[in-house]
C-alpha cells in the first residue's frame, strides 16, 4: 500500500501508515515464532520489539 498525498486527508495518510507498519509487524511476528521454534536463545518477543523499535529509529549501533 503506497501513499498517495496528493489526494489523501492527512487522517487517511496516517491510516495507511499504520496499516503498512502493522503488516510489517504482523510479518516479523511471525518468523519470529518461527526462529523461536527453532532456537532455544531466540530472544523474548518484548526484546525483538525493542530491537525493531532500536532499529527503526536509528538507535541501534549495530545498524
């Protein structure tokens, strides 16, 4: 889903802002189950959204 400004209210850009970040989240949960499933020193869902969050804001020195 893409962004279309020219023709959008800013209440709908921010709708489809978060649609789009939720199908990304929905997506890294769920491989997340995956990798769990598979490795015991999967971390915590808690520490792979603090990690999401570190990386999506350019805090991640690792990054």
């Amino acid at each position: 889903m893409t962004i279309d400004s020219e023709n959008m209210r800013g209440d709908e850009m921010l709708m489809t802002i978060e649609i789009n970040g939720a199908v990304a989240l929905r997506k890294a949960l769920k491989q997340h189950k995956t990798h769990a499933a598979m490795f015991a020193d999967s971390p915590t869902q808690e520490q792979l959204l603090k990690a999401i969050c570190k990386r999506a804001t350019n805090q991640d020195d690792a990054a």
